[in-house]
C-alpha cells in the first residue's frame, strides 16, 4: 500500500483529510458512527470569546452542486468548549486536533487564541479571518492584506502552538493576501472559505436565507478553489490545506497537485457522514491506479 501520511507544520498526520470546521462539530458527534481516528485530524467548530447563537433562521439552503449557509458562529464560546467539549472529544479522539478561531477584533482573536494556547489536545490553531455570514469580523479582516497581517501578528505573539490562517476568496488578489499572512508569520494558510452567494423564493420573492446572502459550498467551488490553492502555492513558501468542494479521493490528489500539504472535507460530509472516512479508504487504490506511492510528494507536482 501506498504512503498516505503527510506532516503538517512538523505534526506529522496519518493521512492529508481533515473534516472541515462547521461541518464536523467537535468530533465525538461523528464517533458514534465510526473510528473518527482514521482522519489525519480535524477542525472543530468555530469558536469566539464569547458564546454566540448565530444568525436567525432560515440560514441554510440548497443548490444545485452545493449548499449556502448563514450559520454566524454559533457556538458556546471559548471557555465552554475548554471545560465541555474538549474533554468529551479527548474519550474519543487521541490525535492532536484543530481549533478554529473567530473573532470581531485583533485583540479578541489573541485573546481566544491565549486561552486555548493551554489545552494540549489542541496542535494547531486555525485563525478564521474569512466568515462571510457575520457583521463587523471575520471576512472583514481577510479581505484586507493590512487587516489580516494584523491579526495574524496578535495570535503569534500569545501562542506557541502552529497558527493556520484561513483565507476568503471573496478577494480580488488572493496571493497577496497569503504573502501578507505569511510576512507576518502564519505557519500555514487554508484557502478557501465560502464564496458569498444568495437564492430568492419565488413565492415569497424574498431571500431565501434570513441573513441574505450566505456562503456557497460544495462541489460548484472546487474549481474555483483548485485555481486560488495553485495561486498561494505560488505566492508562499508555508503549508496550504486546501478546501472547497473536495468530495473523492481523485479530489484530494488533484488539490495536492496545485499544492496543498492536506485537505479539508466541509460541505460533503453534511450529505454523507461517513464522507471523510470514505475518502481515506479509497485513497490507496486511487493512488495505485495514477501510479503513486508517497502522497506527500505530490504537493505542488502540477507547477
């Protein structure tokens, strides 16, 4: 069998798939239907200082080839997810995990980002400065190379742990914000976040979701992120994890190809929860017919 392990800013992973954060919960949820250690690791839910209930409801819909969302964050803020998630996640998971942060300002992400600096179980830190479905944070920072250097400079000055910046493609130039990331010393970069889209009702003739517009995932973004992974690949020299619309095995080697070290699994395990596991388990056999036997060199192969 072929060599599916990766590493991962010096944590080295079983495997390149990581469930991406909001789609996979804080993991144990997914161990009641299998062995969630067969992943390479995973993001958990997004998470801010402060507990937040999210945006009003509707805030999903369908698409043709995705799902948009409106979720807003919602989660039980930094502290609860200490003291009440991560413990139970611990029973089941045994292999370092990924926090993702949110935050409304620089000093709010570091701040989030200080307190979870002191639970082992957590590898790296996944700094969201790409959200869509929020007012006055989140996509705000990502949209700006200034803004997003910025935060990323806050969280590495009160935090030893890996710091993975996750960037938005609603940009115009995506490369320059993975050089302002990276000059400020991210350790690794995940591109890419929802794309802003909206649906209408033709009955009502209003927006479907509460919030407007949400954020466009599944399989009508993986070329779009395939193009802005080969983009940072180019721009940077640090680890990408790429995501977007990723939903097979063949999906995996082809966003490895345009660069990425790992990927992220998001919209297709709300269709299949056993997606991500899927995935692995196919990637032996699609690695033998394509005539490859060390995943990790693939990365950035197709330059």
């Amino acid at each position: 069998m072929g060599d599916l392990s990766v590493n991962l800013c010096g944590i080295e992973l079983d495997n390149p798939v990581i469930p991406a954060s909001g789609t996979f919960g804080y993991g144990y949820e997914f161990a009641e239907l299998y062995d969630i250690n067969c992943l390479g690791t995973f993001s958990f839910k997004g998470t801010t200082l402060h507990m937040r209930t999210g945006n009003p409801q509707p805030r999903i819909a369908e698409t043709n080839a995705g799902m948009l969302n409106a979720v807003g964050l919602q989660n039980p803020g930094v502290d609860a997810v200490i003291r009440e998630e991560l413990p139970k996640l611990a029973k089941v998971f045994h292999k370092p995990v990924i926090a993702n942060v949110s935050g409304f300002s620089a000093a709010e992400y570091a701040e989030v980002c200080r307190r979870l600096d002191a639970v082992p179980q957590i590898g790296w830190l996944e700094v969201n400065i790409s959200c869509p479905n929020i007012h006055g944070g989140g996509m705000s920072f990502g949209t700006d190379p200034k803004a997003a250097a910025e935060v990323t400079r806050a969280v590495k000055g009160v935090t030893a742990k890996h710091v993975i910046v996750k960037l938005s493609p609603n940009v115009t130039d995506i490369a320059e914000i993975a050089r302002a990331c990276e000059d400020a010393g991210a350790d690794a970069l995940s591109l890419i976040n929802t794309v802003m889209a909206m649906r209408i009702d033709l009955k009502t003739r209003r927006p479907v979701l509460a919030n407007t517009t949400g954020g466009l995932s599944g399989p009508a973004v993986f070329p779009l992120a395939l193009r802005m992974v080969w983009q940072a690949y180019e721009a940077v020299s640090i680890p990408i994890i790429g995501l977007g619309g990723i939903r097979s095995a063949e999906d995996v080697i082809e966003m490895m190809l345009a660069g990425a070290t790992a990927v992220q699994i998001g919209a297709a395990n709300l269709v299949n929860p056993f997606a991500c596991r899927d995935i692995i388990d196919a990637l032996p056999e699609t690695m033998e017919r394509y005539g490859i036997k060390t995943l990790s060199k693939l990365t950035g192969g197709a330059h």
